[in-house]
C-alpha cells in the first residue's frame, strides 16, 4: 500500500501542483500588469487634462430685457479616460516584483496573446448568434 501511495503522489499529485503554481504565478502577473496600465492611463490622463474657464456674457435683447449667460467652468478629458474611481488602488513601480514580471511576461506574453484573441474570437461568435437570434 505504501509503494501504491509514492507512485501516486509523484505521478499525479506532485505535476498536479506543479500546474496549479504555475497558473497561480500567470494569475498574478496578469493582475500586476493590468493594474499597471491603469496606473499610465490615469497618469496619462492627469497630464493631458484641461480646465474651462467660467465665462459670462450679458446684453441686452431686442425689447429692451437684460440677460445674462454663464458658462460654467469644468474639467476637459481626453479620450479613454473615465477610468477615476476611488476604489482602485494604485500599485507602487519600484517594487521588487517588476524585475520578476520583466522575467514572466516575457513566457506569459505569448499566451496572453493567444488567451484574448480565443476569448475575442468566441465573443464574436456569440454575438453574431445573438444577432442572427434577434433578426428572427
């Protein structure tokens, strides 16, 4: 029984949880990088943002009435970047992690790429059904 349990453990078990680390590894450096885009866009959206200026303009109509026009003043983003919320938190960039996701992405990058694109691919299928569904 005892040599029933060691072929066990080393053939199934041991490559068993070597898998399990190594996609715990993926999980992690996909979540660190991904929380490093935010972290440019939102410093890419600070730097390009724009303010307008409260202006007021007042005349005097046809008939004789005075009026008055305010244009508030407000904040002008660029493109993509609705992303202000208060509930991300932005990662550190000199933490030790980097040199180690620097090593990470460059296996996980291809997968990654493979992973979206499959994902992107069956969307697609989905919601050409969905489509076809609706259209009768």
């Amino acid at each position: 029984m005892k040599g029933f349990w060691n072929k066990f453990t080393t053939r199934f078990a041991v490559p068993v949880l070597i898998v399990t680390q190594v996609i715990t590894l993926y999980d992690g450096w996909e979540s660190r990088t991904e929380s490093r885009q935010y972290e440019l866009t939102l410093k890419r959206c600070i730097v390009e943002h724009s303010h307008t200026e409260e202006h007021k303009e007042t005349g005097v109509s046809v008939d004789g009435e005075k009026w008055e026009w305010v244009e508030e003043s407000g904040v002008v983003l660029p493109r993509g970047c609705d992303i202000f919320s208060s509930d991300n938190i932005l990662t550190d960039s000199f933490k030790p992690d980097r040199t180690m996701d620097r090593w990470l992405g460059k296996i996980f990058w291809t997968y990654k790429n493979y992973k979206d694109k499959v994902i992107a691919w069956y969307e697609n299928i989905f919601v050409q059904e969905r489509l076809k569904d609706m259209r009768g």
